[in-house]
C-alpha cells in the first residue's frame, strides 16, 4: 500500500504542478518575467544534488552564462531544499549551471526559492528540467523520457500533455533507446541523427547498417534506401519487371500513419494497400514475446 502511494507521489504532488515549480527556470530566464526569490543565501550554503542525472555542462555555455550574470545578476533564482545532510544549508533542485555560473562570476550570495520536496520529487524535477533543455541529445532525452515513465509512471499522453510535445515525439524518442549501445553511442555523439536512427531501427543489423551511414555520409533518405535494399531483397534489381510493379513506393500519407502506428505500438508496423483498392493489410512485427503479450491484451480492450 505504502509503495503505491510513493509511486504516485510523482503524480504526487501532479506533474504539472512541479512543472509549474520549474516554470520559467530554464537557464537564466527573461528579464520582463523574473520570479521572486524568498531570499539570498551564500553562494558556499548552496550545494547541487548528487542524484543528478545531468553531468556534463558545456563549458562555452557556462563561461557565457557567467558573463552575463556578472553584468545582469542571476534573473531567475534558483529552486532549492533544506539540505537532508547538512542543517542550515541548501540543495539545488533547479538551477545547477546559474550556480556554477555564479561561482565563475565570483558572487557571494544567490538568489532562490525555498520549497518542500521529497527525494523521489527532487529527482522527478531533475529529470524535467533536463528533458526541457534544446541541448540535450536525442539519447538523453529518450532516456529522460524513459525515466519519467518507468520512475514515476507517467504516461505518454501525461507526458506529451505536460511537456508540450507530440505523444508521437515521444514514443519515437523512446524507442531509440532500443537500439544496440554501438549506435546510442553513435548518436549520443551526433555521427547519427535521430532520422538516421529511426530508419536503421527495425533492421536485423543496425549495428552494420549504421557503420555504413556514417563512412559514406548518407543523408536520412539514403539511410531509408538502404534499409529497404537491405530488407526486401525481392525489390532488388534481379526481381522481375512485375513484381516490382506490383509493389509501388508507398504515398506520405501510408508512410506517416505507419509510423504513427509504429510511435504508439513500440513495434514496427508496415501497410500494404494497393492505390484504388479497398483491401489491404496490416503486418506488426515483435521482437520479444513481451511485446506480443502486450498487443494481444491491447486488441482484446
């Protein structure tokens, strides 16, 4: 029972309200919206949280950041906690890089917005704050998205809702974190964009496929191309004249409600339909006996 009711929490005290706690506290904010802090402590009883998932800073970002917090000061104060460890100091739950661009500016005392939160919040709010960046890349921000679901059992739809992004972005993102870690890593380090990544998903050998895309330089399109060739052999150029007619290119239309699909399953999903016909047919394919299971109870509701 008590387990429940912590797995909640995060609904807990509601994802939209902790996003409202984050707000506008996204880097360093804009002037004609600051928010008020409830006071200003030294910059020395101000520590990070060790439980956060972010651990890279870019430094350029950090030393700009700095500058313009020795010029304007720290726009918007950072949200903090009583720390659990130490009595009299605090804990930074948003606004880890103002504070470390603040230490670089050589300030003494920081802005911040004292709130209550729990362990399990301080974490939740991490991670949204994180997700919430433009430079995250796509591996961090699928694992963003992972942790808010399987941590705090969040939905797509919630999260879309909350966020502000497309159900569909999300199920995409997510699914990436299925490829093998030789391609996360690929991608992590921008050799692959999430395009290249989508395409190459579904093959038998991503692994293969993204060494390739990546010695010849091929765009996106060619990655799909290659996918294809790679595949459906039957459309190889020793197939007879007929059968290549018999399956044409697929519109954007079919193309777009097949990875609609595909974004809400977590499987791939393929659509044959003859232009001007009526019929056609639906093929999912599952890689895991899991996914089988989850499909049968979804087309038994």
């Amino acid at each position: 029972m008590s387990t429940r009711k912590t797995q909640n929490r995060g609904l807990g005290r509601g994802l939209s309200a902790l996003m409202a706690d984050v707000g506008d506290d996204i880097g360093q904010g804009t002037e004609d919206r600051p928010r008020q802090p409830d006071m200003a402590v030294p910059i020395e009883k101000v520590h990070p949280n060790p439980e956060q998932p972010r651990r890279n800073f870019n430094a350029d970002a950090l030393h700009e950041l700095s500058q313009s917090i020795a010029e304007h000061g720290i726009i918007q104060p950072l949200i903090v906690r009583a720390n659990p460890r130490s009595h009299g100091e605090f804990e930074i739950v948003a606004g880890e890089r103002r504070w470390r661009a603040a230490q670089m500016a050589k300030l003494h005392e920081i802005p911040v917005i004292l709130r209550e939160f729990s362990d399990t919040e301080v974490l939740e709010v991490a991670i949204i704050e994180n997700i919430q960046r433009a430079d995250l890349n796509p591996v961090e921000e699928a694992t963003g998205f992972n942790q808010l679901m399987l941590k705090f059992g969040h939905t797509q739809e919630k999260l879309a809702e909350v966020l502000g992004k497309s159900r569909s972005h999300i199920a995409n993102a997510v699914r990436l974190l299925n490829l093998p870690d030789e391609v996360l890593t690929h991608l992590r380090e921008g050799r692959l964009s999430s395009g290249h990544a989508r395409a190459i998903l579904t093959a038998d050998d991503p692994v293969a496929l993204a060494r390739q895309v990546i010695e010849k330089g091929l765009s996106v399109r060619e990655t799909e191309k290659l996918v294809k060739a790679v595949t459906d052999p039957g459309r190889t150029a020793g197939s007879s004249p007929r059968k290549q007619r018999a399956s044409p290119a697929k519109d954007a239309d079919t193309k777009a409600i097949e990875d609609d699909l595909s974004a809400h399953l977590t499987m791939s999903v393929s659509i044959d339909h003859q232009p001007g016909a009526e019929n056609g047919q639906i093929t999912i394919r599952y890689d895991k006996l899991d996914q089988l299971d989850r499909l049968i109870g979804m087309l038994s509701v």
